[in-house]
C-alpha cells in the first residue's frame, strides 16, 4: 500500500508500505477522502512548532472500515466512517474531568503520531465516528473541521437569539458561521477576500462584510442596528481583527479566539475591564461536538458543498499544497482522493 511521508518542510515522499493489521481494540480503515488543513500547510513550511519531520500528515478524513481487530463491538466491515484525532493520557487533570481535549499530554495523529496520509490506517475503534450512508466522503472529510466550528460555538453557550460577528470568512470561518446560525444566532461574517464572502452567501450567510470597503462598527450598526454585536468569535489569528473585535463587541459581550495566532496580538484590555469583556479559547473538540457536525451535515444546517475546491489523486500529494499555495485566498477545502 502506499503511504505519503513529510520527510522535511516543502517535501512529500510517495513511498510503498507493509499494510498494517489491526490488533485488539483496533480497526482496519481504507482512507478515502483526505481534507487539507490550516495546520498541515504550516507543517509544510515547517511552521508548525509542535511537529517533527518526518510526519505522516491527515486528520480530516472519511474511510470504510476493512476490518476489525479482537474485541471490537458495534461496528462492522463497510461501515462509511471517520475518527477523531486525538491520542491522550487519560490520568491528567482535564483527562481526568472529562476535557480529554486539551489533555496535558495531547498527541494529534498527523503532528506529533502518524496520520492518516495512506491507504490503510489502522487507528482505535473508541475514536471512530460512523457516517450516514446517505453522506459523500467529501462530507465525511469536513466532520472534523466542523467539529471544529461545533465546538468553538459551544464555547459561548446558547447562541438562540445572540447577535454574532465572525472575523474571517476561511474554512472555518464559514463553519463557525455556519454553526452559530444552525444554533440560532443572528451571523455576520467579515473577510479581506471576495471570493471567501461570496462563498460564505452561497452557503446561506448573506450578511457579509469585506473590511477593506466597510469599517466594522458600521458593517455591525447595518446588519444589527444601534444594539450592534454581543459575540465574536476571531478566527484569523492576527491582530487587527482580534483588536476590531474587542473594540467594537457591546458591553458584557463574549469573545471566542478560533484563529491560531503565529505573533503575540496587542489588543485593548482596558475595554475588556471597562465594559465587562468575556474572553475564552477553544481547542479541536470532543465525541459530542463530533456527534453534532454529523448531524448538522445530515438535516443540511450546514451546507457543504460550495467549500469543496479541488481534488487530487493521492500520486499528486505534493502538488496539492502547491495548489493551495498558488491559489491562496481562492480555495477553500482541497481533498486528496485515496481511494
Ligand atoms: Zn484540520
Ligand atoms: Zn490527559
């Protein structure tokens, strides 16, 4: 089988592999669908400062299940799925109250263990998540990042009824707003890039905003009136729109920071303290935010078909980031074809 190796930054071997088999508790997939992420693109310019080469890359990833190791119960040979990513300790205090997601000792499969980028994976069946039949395996490859949005909306609490503003219109990005109009907020979504909001009103987001024509107290005042915005949720990591939301967020307002963030931000805390700013992070996610993406997928609350860019065979591995690099703001989600 042929497995793709990060040996170094900017380089992507092809090589074949023994397949594995899967021992107790395991599972045996045939990868399908590989999503390219934020985060492997700057593992590919040795960006990533939790990754060591060389790595087998993907975590975002549908597959049918090829076989089933002893004692494993539950799921059966052809069943459409995916998995969670997440290696963790189980004995360290946020394993311990149920935050196995920012366990203390967290090892993501694709960083810091190997990932998915073959044609069969072997991976443990506690981590596997089962698809509708109903659902592509583009669909499949996109849980994860949603999961993602799922759980950085669940940050905030109840969304029904809240005015929120989402700073960058990315993959995910348009998930967050996706996720926050599928919980029952009112979205506005900013971005830099054209092509980004107009795939954002095709995704049923129709209040968008570039930043560049628009200053974002008034983008707020037209699409939510003189009461403006009490949620934010910053998903570029960079300082002017952390700074954007912070200064225009109405009292008691709540922000969430989604955006991975390469330099240290300055931004206002005086306004956190004066008008009783709430600030919190938000990490990958758990089985439930999982559960959720799936179902959200399968009712349609969150569209996906408009996020899907360009495919590539699994022989063209590289070329794919090269794309990405090339087409920048223009693409959204680039998918490797395994199988
Ligand atoms: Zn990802
Ligand atoms: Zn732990």
């Amino acid at each position: 089988m042929k497995r793709a190796t990060m040996t170094a930054p900017g380089q992507i071997e092809i090589s074949e592999a023994t397949p594995p088999s899967p021992g107790p508790g395991q599972v045996l997939l045939r990868i399908r669908r590989i999503g390219v992420c934020g985060s492997d693109i700057h593992v590919f310019h040795g960006k990533h400062p939790y990754t060591s080469y060389p790595v087998v890359q993907g975590h975002e990833f549908s597959a049918t299940i090829e076989a089933l190791g002893p004692g494993v119960s539950g799921l059966a040979v052809g069943n459409k799925v995916t998995a969670m990513p997440q290696i963790v300790c189980g004995q360290c205090g946020p394993c311990l109250r149920g935050d196995e997601h920012i366990c203390d000792a967290l090892r993501v499969q694709g960083f810091q263990a190997p990932g998915c980028a073959q044609e069969l994976w072997v991976t443990a069946a506690d981590k596997i998540v089962k698809l509708p039949d109903s659902f592509s395996f583009e669909q499949g490859a996109l849980v994860e990042p949603i999961s993602v949005a799922v759980h950085a909306i669940a940050r905030a609490g109840d969304l029904a009824g809240r005015r929120a503003v989402v700073l960058g219109a990315g993959p995910i990005g348009n998930l967050v707003a996706q996720a926050a109009r599928a919980a029952g907020a009112q979205v506005l979504i900013t971005d830099v890039s054209e092509h980004r909001l107009e795939i954002a009103r095709r995704c049923g987001l129709p209040h968008t905003s570039n930043p560049e024509d628009e200053a974002l107290a008034a983008a707020s005042r037209r699409v939510f009136g003189a009461q403006g915005f009490d949620l934010a949720f910053e998903c570029v990591g960079v300082e002017a729109t952390l700074d954007a939301a912070v200064a225009n967020l109405a009292k008691g307002g709540t922000l969430i920071v989604v955006g991975v963030f390469a330099e240290k931000p300055r931004m206002d805390l005086g306004l956190v303290q004066d008008r009783e700013l709430k600030i919190a992070g938000t990490l990958m996610y758990q089985r439930s935010d999982y559960e959720q993406a799936v179902a959200w997928i399968a009712s349609g609350d969150i569209v996906t078909e408009p996020l899907m860019s360009e495919h590539f065979s699994f022989d063209r591995y590289l070329d794919a980031y090269h794309f990405i690099e090339q087409k920048r703001d223009q693409t959204m989600k680039v998918f490797i074809d395994v199988a």
